[in-house]
C-alpha cells in the first residue's frame, strides 16, 4: 500500500464526519473501530468525545486541518482542474 502514513488522518476525518452526520452509521463506526484498533492498537474514545455537541459545520475546520498531513487537498484540486 502506497501513502500508509496517510491511512490514520484520512480514518479520523471519516471518523469524525461520521460522528456528527445526523445519520450516524453505526456500522461505518464499528468497522472504524475496529480499523484503529488493529492497525494502530488503539480505540475511538477520545475521538468520540471530541466530537461530542459539534455539527459538520463546527468540525469541518478541524478534519481539514487533520487533512493537512495528507495529499487530499492536491487531490481536490486535481478534480477541480479536471471539471474545467
């Protein structure tokens, strides 16, 4: 797998975006869980705390600063140059 480092910032923004959707799906979040718990020996705990009260909206600054660690934001501007 290519960009493995990538893999915990892009689980936490799905996690989180999760947590806050007003259609939480519980199975997203098990399968989340369970990804944090084998690949980095860890749970959602504090993760579901700092979600706790936030909407999508109140979030959103926090998940693209998470996203920062990655190459999403060259990737959206990559399918921003594409709809041109």
């Amino acid at each position: 797998m290519k960009n493995t480092k990538e893999a915990q910032p892009i689980l936490t923004a799905i996690f989180a975006l999760n947590q806050t959707s007003e259609h939480k799906d519980p199975m997203i979040a098990t399968i989340l869980d369970y990804a944090f718990r084998t690949f980095y020996g860890s749970n959602t705990n504090l993760l579901t705390l700092a979600c706790i009260g936030q909407t999508r909206d109140s979030i959103m600054p926090q998940i693209e600063q998470i996203l920062n660690n990655t190459g999403y934001k060259d990737y959206m501007n990559f399918k921003e140059a594409l709809r041109k």
